[in-house]
C-alpha cells in the first residue's frame, strides 16, 4: 500500500493528521542527515502499529511531500 505525506519538520510538538488521502505529520527533528524521515518513519510505525523495516520511503527523500510504502 502506497500513502502521502507531507511532513513539517522542527515543530514544537509530534503529531499525525489523516487528511482526505492523505497524512499530515509533525515532527521534532530538523531535516538534517535524514533525521526526519527517520521520525515519520517512527511515527507511522506507531500508527499502523507495524514494525519500522516494513515501511519504505519510495519517494521524496528532500521534499515535504513524500510517498512511503507499506509492506505486508
């Protein structure tokens, strides 16, 4: 299965919003040496509650808007 995101780094509080088709995520951690994809990683682990390695980052590796994969 194939989401949207759209991530705002370097906010002062960590939440994910499912918008029509999409997710909405914020997070703490700058967009420093992947340090971001690695929190929206984190955070969608915990929201699909599925293991962080079955979650792909397909697209939008130094955009806001990204395109992740989850795998069965």
């Amino acid at each position: 299965m194939l989401i949207k995101v759209k991530v705002f780094p370097g906010t002062k509080e960590q939440t994910i919003t499912k918008k029509k088709d999409s997710f909405e995520i914020k997070i703490k951690e700058k967009p420093i040496k992947g340090q971001a994809n690695l929190a929206v990683i984190n955070v969608l682990s915990s929201y699909f509650e599925i293991p962080r390695q079955k979650i792909r980052l397909i697209k939008g590796f130094r955009q806001r808007n990204k395109i992740f994969e989850i795998m069965d």
